[in-house]
C-alpha cells in the first residue's frame, strides 16, 4: 500500500480529485486530498499574505507524519511539491507533475510560465486573480461541478519564488504527465530531463474531472 498526497492547481479544491480518490483507494491505497490555504473548505483564509510559501507549508506539514508518498501536483502545484519536496525528501517515494509547472530553484510561477505575469498585472484589488477559464472542461454538469469549487488565486502564489536547495531531493524519481487534448495557446512546456519518465493523456487540462479512470491508472505505476 502507498500513500498519496493530491495536491490540487490554482483557483481548484481538494474536491478536483472526488473522481480519482475512490479509484485509488479500491486498488488499496491511501490517499489524502486536502484544500490548500484559501481554498475549498478553507476559503475563509484567503487573503494578500496567503503565498506559495503558505502553500508548501501546507504540504510539508503533512508529510511530516507520512512515509513513502506519492506526492501529486497539478498545474501550479508543480510549485508547491517542489518545495515540500526539498524540506521533506525523506518522505517521497515518487513525485508527480501533472499537467504542472516544473521549477529551478529560486523561480516563480511568472518564470516559468510568463504568461502568468498578465495575470499578475490585472489582479483584483492588487492581490487576487479570478479563475481564468474552464481548464479543457466541457460537459455542461462537470462545468457547473467545476465552477462551484473555485476560488480566486493570490498573486502572492505566482511571484513569490521556491527554495529548492536540497540535493537530496534530486533522488526522488519523478513522472511527467501531460495533458495533450489542446493545450491554451502562449503555453509552453519546458523540456523533460532525461531519465524521468513522461505519460500523456488526450485530454484536456483537468484530467482529473475528464479522464479520471485513465489518470488513476497512470498514478498507479508510480505506486
């Protein structure tokens, strides 16, 4: 049995993954899916000073009490589980980019993906950003399902840079899964490192809500 820890993109919830968790859980595995800091059942702490920082403690702070995870981010928490990784390398067995942004060290979200910058730019109230379209999601119920999770995005999340210092997070094997159903235009992945293996689904961006069977068996190799 392995554990798995799915840590959810921007504007989303820990409710994204209501399609995946019982899927994972009937081929014997335990997972955790919780809403980050300003988000789901924890939107009431959405403010300025909510960051990525805040978002890595999150995930760290679970880690603590875990062994041998499967460590899943989607999208912007490519951000977050690469910082949880580097404070907490011990507990990881395997991370997972989903569809996610992958970071070097001392990076922000505006880094990796500039696009991100005129997000930035045109935050609400100085400090917010709405959700920004559906995410490749389609079916009219699973649009509405979608809609009623989200929440907006700090901006601190997308410049405040990651920590990644620790060579000891460098060992953790690491899979790549890409979302290859039509991908938003001014978006371009960064190059896969050799030796870390990459999967594709045709699908789009929120393959958890779309193709949940067929990410669920994708998440079990790495288990």
């Amino acid at each position: 049995m392995s554990t798995f820890l799915l840590v959810h993109g921007a504007w989303h919830s820990g409710r994204c993954w209501d399609r995946v968790v019982p899927r994972l859980e009937s081929a014997g595995h335990r997972v955790l899916a919780p809403s980050l800091t300003g988000y789901g059942d924890r939107a009431h702490l959405l403010s300025p000073e909510v960051g990525l920082g805040t978002h890595v403690d999150d995930v760290a702070g679970l880690l603590g009490d875990e062994h041998d995870v499967v460590l899943v981010g989607h999208s912007y928490a490519g951000m977050v589980i690469s910082g949880a990784a580097h404070r907490v390398p011990e507990r990881i067995a395997h991370l997972v980019f989903l569809d996610a942004m992958v970071p070097e060290d001392g990076e922000t979200a505006a880094d990796v993906i500039p696009l991100t910058k005129q997000l930035v730019d045109s935050a609400v109230d100085g400090w917010r950003v709405p959700p920004m379209g559906l995410f490749g999601v389609t079916d009219p119920d699973d649009v509405t399902w979608l809609r009623s999770m989200l929440s907006d995005q700090p901006v601190r999340c997308l410049t405040e840079p990651v920590r990644l210092d620790n060579p000891a997070a460098k060992a953790i094997p690491r899979t790549h899964i890409h979302c290859v159903g039509g991908e938003p235009s001014g978006i371009a992945r960064r190059p896969v490192p050799a030796g870390e293996r990459v999967r594709e689904l045709p699908t789009g961006h929120d393959c958890m809500i779309t193709m949940p069977a067929e990410l669920t068996e994708l998440l079990l190799e790495t288990a």
